[in-house]
C-alpha cells in the first residue's frame, strides 16, 4: 500500500493552459439533496467549484435552489424532478456525482438508475453517500466499472462489500474491489483507496473533520478534480490528500473544521501546489 | 458558590480521539423556530455546528429551512409539522434541545410535549426560551430530570420556579432546583448554574452582549458540548465560561458583539483552551 | 447652524451599564420592504441591529423573509399583511421607523396610517423613504410631533415641506421645521438638522457613499440610536455624523463604499469613540 | 490594434465630483436569469454594484429573488413576468443589461424583443450570453446600434456573425463590426474590443479565470462602468482590462479565481487607479 504525500499534489496540480476557457476544466453535474440533507449537495458543489471545475451544474430538490445560490451563484441548478431536463444534462457532462444527501426514496433510486443505465463510457461517475447504500439493496451493475468511483464510509463499505467493519481488511477489500472493479475510497480517519492496480492510504486526517459534511465536501473535490486533471487515478490521490492536508492546517488553529472551510482554501493550497511543482522543474 | 474559571474549559476541551468520526462527537437535535423567531434556531445551530458537535439536526417551520442552510449547511433540516419523522430523528439523538423560537401556540406546545414523553433515559434534554415558559404554564413532569437542563432568564425563572426576581436568591433558588431535580443555568449579567451537587457563578459577560439572540447561541453550545464531552456538568459549566469568554474578548474591540460572532470564534478558542491543557501536561 | 464632529459622537455613545439587559438597550419596530425594494429595509435593520439596539423586529413582505435572516438572523420577522400582529408588536416598540422600501400602495399607506394613529406619548417615530411621500400626498397629522423624525432627501423634503430644491434654504427650511414641529434630517452631500431648537450641518459625506441602500443604512442607524440612548437629539446627531465617518474612513481605501459595509464596521466605530471619551475623563 | 493598458483605467476612473448623489452614477437595469441559469444574474448585479453604479433593478425569475437579496439587498428586483412594469422600469434607465442566464424560451425571447424596441436614444444597451444567440436566430434590428454592445465569446459570435471561429480574424471581425454597427466585445483568453472607430486587444487574462460566471460578472461591470462615466468607448475599455487585471493579480495567489471575488475586490481597484490618476496630476 502506497502512502500519499505532497508528491501526489504537485504531480496533478500543474499550470493551467494558457490559451484556455471554462470548457478547458470540464462540466460536472452533482445529483443529491433532498428535503432534508439539502445541505449536503451544496457542500459538495462549492468543493467542485473551487476545486476548479470549468462549470458545476447541481440537480436537487427545488427547495434547496436559493440557499445553494445564496452561497454559490457560481453553479447552475435544476429541480431534480424535471427527469426529461436531466437526460440532456447529463450527456453534456464530463464527470456525474450522485448521492450527497440524495436519500434512499424511490425517486432517489429512480435518479441513481437512470445514472447508471445512462452513462457514458467516457463519463467519470462518482458514487457518494446514499447512492452506495441504493446501489448496494438494489445489486445494480456498472455499465463502465473502470469508470466508477465509490466513495464508502466503513458502514456504506459493508453494505457495498458485505464485509463486516472488522473484515475489512486491505487484502479483502482489495478482493471486493477487483469483483466490483470500480475504484473505491473507504473513508476512515486514515482513508484507503482501491483500484484495480494499487492501493494508496492516506497518512493525514484530524479528529478536528470529523463533522457532517466533510464526505460530501471531499465528494465535491474529487469530482471537480475528475473533471479537469487528465490522470483519474492521479487526480483522485490527489483530492483525497489535499482534502486532509488543509483540513489538518486547518485544525492546528481549529478545534472543529467546518467542511466549507475546506472548500474556501480549496484555491490557495492548490496554487501552493501549482507553484512547488514549477519551483521544482525550474532547478 | 464556585466562581467559574479558565480552569473550567481546559477541564472539558481536550485533544480529540485520533481514531474518531462524526458519531464520536454526538448526534444533537434542536427544535424551535416559528414563523416570526426563526433566526433563534438557527443561532443555535450554528453555535451547535461550531462548538463542535458531530451531527447537528434542526427541527423548525419550514419557512426557515432556506435561510438557515445559506447560512449553514452543515446542518440537516426537518419540517417540524412532520411529526412522525421527528419521533424517528429524536430516537438517534444525543442531545435535544427545544426552545428557541419555538413560540408558545398549541403546536409549540405540542412539540414539547412529544420531547418530554419521547426521552430516553441516556438522552440530554435542554429546555429553552418559550419551552421554559410551556413547561411552566401546562406544569409538565420530567422523565429524567438528571438528564435535562434548564437555560431561563430571570422572568422564564419567575415563571418556572415561581419565584419573583427579587426573590432570585442563591438559596431560594437552590430549593427550586431541589424540587425540579434538573440543572437550572439562570442567565443575567452573572450567570448562575445550580446543580443538585453545587452551585456555580460566572465572573464574566460584558453589557456588549446585551442584544436579541446571544441566549439562543448559549443554548446551541451548551447542546453542543453535551453531545460531546462525557462530563456533562462540566460540560456545562464549560459553555457558559466560554460564551461570555469570547463575549468580553470581542467587546473590548467592539461596542456590540453579535451572537453569531460568538459562533464564529468557537472553533478557534476552543483550540487555544485544548492547547492550553496540552501545555500544563507536558510540565 | 452648528457643525456635527466627533465631540457628538462621544457625548452620546458612552460605556454602557454593566448591570444591563438587551431590553435595557431598546425596543425597534422597522416597518417597510415591498416585493421589489426588500432590500432597503432589510439594509436598514442591519444598521439598527449592528447599532447596538436591544431588540429588533422586521415588518415586510413574507417575500423578504428568508433573505433577511440569511443574513441577519439576530432579527425578528413578521409578515405586514398581518396587522392584527403589528399592533400588538407596536404597543412593544420603544422605536417605529416607517419607510424604507415601504411603496405607495394602499397597503403601504394604510401600515402608515396604522403607525401614526397608535404611536404612543413616549414612542420615538421615524418616517423615512417612501413613508415621507405618503405621508406628504395624505396631508396626514403628527399626534406627538416632537417624538418624529423625518429623514427626506431633497425631493421628498420638497413633496413634504412645499420648498422646491433651489428654495430649500436654511431660513425656510427652519420655518417649515417649525410647523411641522418634528426634526428634520434633510440628507444631501452635505446632511442638514433641523430641530425646534437647533440647526446642525454635517461637514462629512462622499461621492464614495453615492450608492443606492445608503439612506436606509442611515434610517436604520438613527432607529438603533435612539432606541438604546437617552438624549434623542444628541442621538441623532451622532447617527448621522458616525454614517458619514465610517463612509469617509472606507472611501479612502474604495471607490465605492456600499451601505452594509457602513453597518458592519458600526460595532468597531463605537467602541472606538466610548474609548475616546473614557480616555478623556481619565484624564 | 491598440492594446489596453492601465492607462485606460486611469483615463475613467477619475474623482467623482463632491456634489453628487446616487442619481449621479447612473442607473442600471439588468435583465437575466431563469430557473436554472439564476446565479448568472446575480453575479451581473454584484459586479454593477461593485463597480459603483448609483442604482441597479434586477429582472429575473422570482425564483430568483430571494438569493439575489441574501447576497445583494444592494439592488431591487423586479419578477420578469411583469412586462408592465418592466416597461415603466425601462424608461428609467441609463444602461441596460440584458442576457445573463436569459434563456432561450419564447419568454426569454419577448423580453430582449421588448427590450429593442423600447431602446431610448441616450440608452446604452450591453447584449450578452443567450440574448446574443436569440438576436442572432431571430435577425433582429438594432434601433441604435452606437449605443449598443454585444458581449459574445466565440461561439456566439460566430452564429451573431456568421464567422467560424477559425475565421474570426480582425479584419474579419472588424467587417462585421462595420455591418451591425454596434460596439463587439469579443471574449477569449485574450479578449478583443472592435468598435467603428477601433480595436483593442486586452493583453491580460489568465486561466485561473475559466471558470463559469466570468462572463456575467464582466457584463456586470460594464454595465456599472457605462452608468457612471461619461466617455463609453473608454469605459468599456477600462471593463475589460480591469475584470482581467484583478483577475490575474487574484490568480497569483488562487488557483481559480471565482467571478464573485472580482466583484468583491472591485472598489478596492477602482481607489487604486483613481490614486494614480490623482497623483500623476500632482506632479
């Protein structure tokens, strides 16, 4: 298992083009929210859009528009009962999240299916939070597993895998992830991630995140990394350390880290990381 | 009487578990918030939020949802006309808080009595503004006394205990709380606490505190420290230290401080007091 | 005429009683905010609140609700349709202002109605804005004159007082002061008092401050000055004197100054003239 | 073609006159923002705000509204569908803004019609966004083409202009400019200003800038810039290179620079180039 380090940042977070447009960083499309983890979308989408995505697009509830704009006029919203609107929507996407505070309705489960059945095979679909435990009872299949992206706390993990909290081991995890064949992140205080040729574990997180919201934030990163870095694998290593790094900067001052917090030092680390990696090819 | 201290928070504030998640540090429910005193919630949520608690739920009119999550989406909402869903959420809490805002129509009423019955005998209840005033009126019984918390000013005290406020002595309100056998913080300028065991005072709060709202904000952080820290009556004691700590601090740079100020330098000072233990320890 | 300086900010914003409640401070009842101008009144309770006023209510369109406790949730609400509310919320007020945002429907004209028939003997009321044109186009009586202040700008002192722009002249401007027989606050680059016993002038002002919200900003101000100190004339002075420092201050650093930044920096400008005027007497 | 320098920000930017008050710096309305698109409107207001312009009407979706009033109680706000009153609005405006999240629908539509045909002489009137591929589609006539500006990045000025992007070179550019009459603001990484008397290159931009909500926040300032200075050729040339200026100082720091943080350092810029104007004359 390899260890992530700052070494995973500057290899992905490299100067942008110069001759660039918001297209240039992709279109991601976040799908959760409802009447009651509405908050859990909108965290997720200030990650995606500081994160760097060229353009963020939030399908929710109608309920939770105004506030997601109130914080972020920068997204794009639609009322996620408009299906035939989010047919076309997801086509023009680069990268589709689903599941921050999706919940595990039958419209919930409607919107993860028509996800599914509707990707792409050059889509990126990261899998987050109600969506794995939709999934799980529901054994649907991945059109393009190599595609995926699961993002499991150690509970969701268990409904996904089967192993029990105390089973789950490097070794069976990594033989649930070769079954599914979808990249998994299992969140705990020393995030794991799995694809289907190495295993990385994280070596940084603070008690001071473990608040609601902070899986829905990293959620959003991963998705704006998705969308604009060309090396997936790399791009999610990335996110992943970055979300703990400023977290545990963060915290030395913090005794809580809101996960918003995260998301507003989103650009100042990440132009920290742009900047090591020219510093270092200069010498 | 025992006058509160520094001392009092770094008893309370101490470096978190490292292997640790948002269940870690407690599950809080608050509930309040009519159509005219919404703000009042969501005061506590936020000081709820910041203080530290893992997972905050809000409980109000649906009117406030919006406002709330742009300012905090870090908490989840509940329409508080749903009953049935709020018996559910009140089963998963470790702390409820009822009051601010809640208004004193036959809903609020019932609300209050649906939390009174519903309690579990490991769950802390705080009981706040309007639902001091309720439990008074209608003269409810407390399942678990022990467990539950009272947040009056003097004229809810006067109603609660039937005490006139210049009858408000040390040991006529000792004897109220005998009776009622829960804690009573009774808020002025000098905050007393009474507990069956003691009887605590506050030497700190600054007249720059005296605006709409900063009772609200006590209440969410006395919610907030419950769902977290084991010792409850230091707990406590903790939160009305540090609200009126943060208070007198911002006051010397400003002629009013605002509640949500207190909020938004929890997490910081909460660090400084957690350092401070860190410090003595390694002498 | 007398010119305003700093000398009238620290006869009146002094420490306050260390023995004090946010009743102790005030009583405010803001009242305006149509479905198009919610803005203006939601700007002039940010000024009051941020002034220091005990308690402050918000009588607007439920339209302007959520907006204004997104971000101000120290404040009250209350919907203006239903009046039978406000006037037990009146019968509250130690200050009514009237105005900002209010419109010149009936609607707008009957809140205004209502105001002036139940202001009480001791009751401070401001008529500001729209309120101003109302009350000049309904020919409507003061019940207690003295305890009213007018805030008109040029053209709404002309719909009020009959003096044309190039006719607003000391001299006739005192006369019609003297019939009306409120104070008169005739803001201009240069901002004007009239009371039935004295004229002062504001040397401050600038062309950063130009911006539409400013004098709703000032409305809100004059309401929280007057709620919370006891020489309302003086306390006037020092509102409209203290709105053009803060602006002068932030204009030498921004083009424009908008109106909530005015109130934002309030609580720090306050602290620094109580600190002035300890100082003095120390010496 | 001449390229823009911080020469064109000192030529506009001068000291506002003393005796002015916000009728002074114009007034703006801005028409835009649907039930997806809404935050597109919202930025175009905060960077018309920001820029100093004395008064700015909002029209847009009241879906809208309240969020636009959380982030903005700065501006007022008309519901889109109220033609009657946009009318009346309309009369009363400097500059119009219209096209930020307008939509393609026949309502959308009605809108920019109405808006051409009610065009006033003196008007100046910014096109931008979708109202740029609705006029394009439609074949609309401009009543005065000197006073109007179009807004397009490439792919709208290629359906405005018939150009494909590959034949967008400046003498191409400069020949349609000639036909429509109308001023073209031609976005890209390095944006391009043709008028009938010039062209300007913008020699500044950077990729931290490609993110959504660019666009709407330079059409914004325009907007603010047109209501406010006299000379409109330079005001659109000092737009232009201050949103790219701010932009690439913010971008030495931030990896992505969010539309919303140009419009929030706007007065601090605009005071600095004032100074310089200042300065420069003293010698």
């Amino acid at each position: 298992m390899q260890g992530l380090s700052q070494k995973n940042l500057s290899a992905v977070i490299r100067s942008r083009p110069k001759n660039s447009h918001k297209g240039t960083f992709g279109r991601a499309v976040l799908i959760g929210g409802n009447e009651t983890y509405g908050g859990a979308i909108m965290m997720s989408a200030e990650a995606c859009v500081k994160a760097g995505c060229g353009l963020t697009s939030v399908v929710t509830a109608e309920k939770n528009h105004t506030a997601l704009h109130a914080r972020l006029p920068e997204a794009m919203v639609l009322d996620w009962t408009l299906t035939h609107r989010l047919t076309d929507l997801l086509d023009t996407a680069d990268v589709i999240l689903i599941g921050p505070g999706l919940g595990l309705t039958s419209h919930s489960q409607q919107l993860l299916a028509l996800v599914l059945q509707q990707q792409k095979p050059e889509q990126r679909l990261v899998i987050d939070g109600s969506a794995i435990t939709l999934f799980a009872q529901h054994h649907y299949a991945l059109k393009y597993p190599k595609q995926v992206v699961f993002t499991p706390h150690q509970m969701e993990w268990e409904r996904l895998s089967g192993l029990k909290i105390d089973n789950q081991t490097v070794t069976q995890n990594q033989a649930v992830q070769r079954q599914i064949g979808a990249t998994v992140i299992l969140k705990s205080h020393r995030t794991e991630i799995y694809t289907s040729n190495a295993q990385f574990k994280n070596p940084l997180g603070t008690p001071a995140m473990a608040t609601g919201g902070m899986g829905d934030t990293l959620a959003g990163m991963i998705a704006g990394f998705l969308a604009q870095f060309d090396d997936k694998e790399a791009a999610i290593c990335a996110a992943v350390y970055l979300h703990s790094l400023i977290g545990e900067t963060l915290g030395t001052e913090h005794y809580v880290v809101l996960p918003t917090e995260i998301s507003q030092n989103l650009p100042y680390y990440m132009k920290q990381f742009e900047n090591t990696q020219n510093k270092a090819e200069e010498k």
